[in-house]
C-alpha cells in the first residue's frame, strides 16, 4: 500500500498551494460555499474591531507616564505655543536684563517653611513662589526662576505631590529638591516633562552641597543645612534651552471691578496666619506672620507685587511623609474655584479654571473679563477652600 501525501501538507511552489485550496473548494456544495464566505466577512470584522481596539489603548499603556503624555497630547490645542525668545521676562512681564530673556526654562525649587527654615535664601530673587500645604499643618515653598539668578538658595528640602502637579503647566521646567518617599521621587523621575533634579542622588547631587553658617538655618545641621544655586542647578541641563509660557495676564492699568484692601490674612498654618500688608511707600506687598516681618536672611522683608491666593480642594495623600499618621496633603490645582488676587493695594476677586494638568490657569472675573497682574513678581498661596481668608480695607 503507498503512502499519501497528507492534505495539510504545504508544498513548496505557491502555485500548488492554490490549486490544492482551489479544489477543496470546487469540492463543497452551494451551501457549504454560501457558509464560507460569510464566515470569512465575519472574521475580517472581527479583527478590524480588534486592531481598533488595540490602536486606540497605545496611547495608554505603561502606567502613569503614558498616561500623563497623553493628557498633554490632548490638551495641546488649548495651551499657548512655547516662547522662543522675549524682550521681557516670561515669568514676570518685566524688562529682561540685557534686552532679552535668558534662554533657559523654569527652575523650581523646592525650600522648607517650618520655623526652623527661617530665613530662607533665594525667595527675594524668585520670579513666581507658590506656598502648598504639608502635611503636619505646616507649608512649603516651591521658589520658580527664569530671568534672576540666585546664589544660595536653601535650605531645600524634599518633593512633595502638589509640586509637579502644579509645574506641569510650565512645558518643560527643572524641578530640583530633596530627597522623598520613593513613590514621588519615581513618579517625577518618571516624567518626559521635568529635569529631574535630585539631590540625594547622582550626578545631580552635585548641584547641592552642605553649608556651614553660624547665623542661618544651616547652624542646626542636617536636613538644614542643604543648599543650592540657579548657577549650579542650570548648569545641571546645559541643553534644555525652552522658555516658560506666560502664566499671568498682566496689565499696568489698574482693573475696572477691583476693591481696595489694605491687608489679607491666610490663617492655613498651625504656627500662625500669614499676613499681606499693602506698602503705599514700596507699591508692594509685605509679608508678615500676624505683626511679625518675615525677612530674608539680610534683614529685608520679604514683599511681592502680585498676591494670588486660590483656593483649593484638598485631600489626604496615600503615604506618610514624616512618620506614623503624617499624610502628605494633596492640592487639587485642576477643576474651578475661587480666587482673589492682590495687586496696586487692590483686591481683583472672580475665579480660576484649569481643565487639565497641561493647561495653564486662568483667572476670571465674574463677569468672564480676565483678571490681570502688575508686571513684577508674585506669590502665589495655595489655600484649602476651608481656610477663611480675611480682608481689611
């Protein structure tokens, strides 16, 4: 008996394999061959559903950094096109030294606000610096340079959540800190839109140093003693070369719907509330904690032109960050809430919107007019919607 060859057997030419599948064919019956071609159009469906479906996942596979270059992807149209140059500085609409602003991106650095922080270095030479809560009913500063430069800058302490949430509407900045439990410190190094600068690591520890003082918070040693410079934290990314997009609106016509106020008080530190007073004399606002100057390490008080304070929702973050019952405190910086922003010894009262992380915050008037700032520097207080924020005229 001689062997057969098995139907499924493939040969070698493509031409047998054609005839071969052309007779299996030509060997069914109607119906049979009526049953054939529907069952192919319905697996041709099939997997054009799936390729669709698998298209349209790309986007977000691979956890929270996808996922986060996604929202920027999509929110794209809604920001404003990154500045190439400018004849005034980006981040405070003043004239950029030399005619031009330097062509570097934002630096944010992260610097401590517990007592034991006071005087910190670098805040009088910042061009915007945001106060976020902490956990232990304390705040934190995240000091942002573009156009001054500032020699010391400390003591600088570690990343917390709200920092890069907030920064994200900045492009492409530095952040630059301390350290912090480590599902922050890999979620910022994680992210395609920060210069991860951490100084507890290498090689960008280089950029810190410990610094001996008698008179600063440096004298009490570690975690104190950790300081920095815009030099030394720029000269970290000699390539990032991106300006910041405008973040305010300004204008040095003094707003139609703005109240005069002589000082606000910000009662969201268990130490004491802090305490804006307008200066007539400096056309700036002082910063105090109740009747208690906050100056800088020479003595200064510290002051900015522009005050905002939004007020926020906050929530308890998943992690302890000083110990047993310590949450860090999230602010939630996208959504819609109210906002007050200082300027001239006026108080410019409306509300703020932000739709996504990529987008930039506004700030509106009631009336959809948009609320505008003094060109020169600002402070920027981070509040929770609970705190009530008082005004006296």
């Amino acid at each position: 008996m001689s062997q057969q060859t098995p139907r499924h057997r493939r040969t070698s030419g493509r031409g047998g394999s054609r005839s071969a599948l052309r007779r299996w064919i030509e060997g069914l019956g109607r119906g049979q061959r009526i049953g054939l071609v529907a069952g192919v159009a319905v697996v041709i469906v099939l997997v054009g559903v799936v390729l669709a479906a698998v298209m349209s996942s790309g986007s977000t596979k691979g956890g929270t950094h996808s996922s986060t270059s996604t929202t920027l992807k999509t929110t794209t149209t809604t920001r404003p096109r990154a500045v190439v140059s400018s004849k005034v500085c980006p981040l405070t609409d003043l004239p950029a030294p030399g005619g031009k602003a330097p062509q570097r991106p934002a630096l944010a650095v992260k610097i401590g606000n517990d007592f034991s922080s006071r005087p910190q270095s670098g805040l009088d030479q910042a061009d915007i610096v945001y106060e976020e809560m902490a956990e232990g009913g304390i705040t934190r500063y995240m000091a942002v340079f573009q156009c001054q430069n500032a020699p010391l800058i400390g003591p600088v302490r570690s990343v917390r959540w709200d920092d890069w949430n907030i920064l994200q509407q900045y492009r492409h900045a530095i952040l630059a800190y301390s350290g912090g439990i480590l599902p922050w410190t890999n979620q910022v190094a994680s992210l395609a839109w920060i210069y991860n600068a951490n100084g507890s690591v290498e090689p960008t520890a280089n950029a810190f140093y410990r610094y001996n003082s008698s008179v600063l918070p440096a004298s009490l040693g570690a975690p104190y003693n950790y300081y920095t410079s815009t030099s030394e934290l720029w000269g970290l990314f000699p390539r990032a070369r991106t300006l910041p997009p405008r973040i305010f609106r300004y204008s040095r016509a003094v707003p139609a719907g703005a109240t005069p106020v002589a000082s606000a008080s910000v009662p969201f530190s268990v130490e004491s509330p802090v305490v804006w007073q307008w200066s007539q004399t400096a056309g700036q606002w002082l910063r105090s904690y109740n009747a208690q100057p906050d100056n800088d390490p020479a003595g200064q008080q510290l002051h900015a032109t522009n005050v905002v304070i939004q007020m926020v929702q906050v929530q308890a973050g998943p992690y302890n960050e000083s110990g047993a019952d310590s949450p860090d405190v999230e602010s939630i910086t996208t959504g819609t809430g109210t906002a007050y922003v200082l300027r001239d010894g006026l108080r410019e009262t409306g509300t703020w919107s932000r739709p996504s992380g990529g987008d930039i915050t506004k700030f509106s008037f009631p009336n959809g007019k948009p609320i505008t700032l003094q060109p020169g520097t600002t402070w920027y207080e981070v509040v929770p919607d609970s705190v009530t924020v008082t005004f006296t005229n």
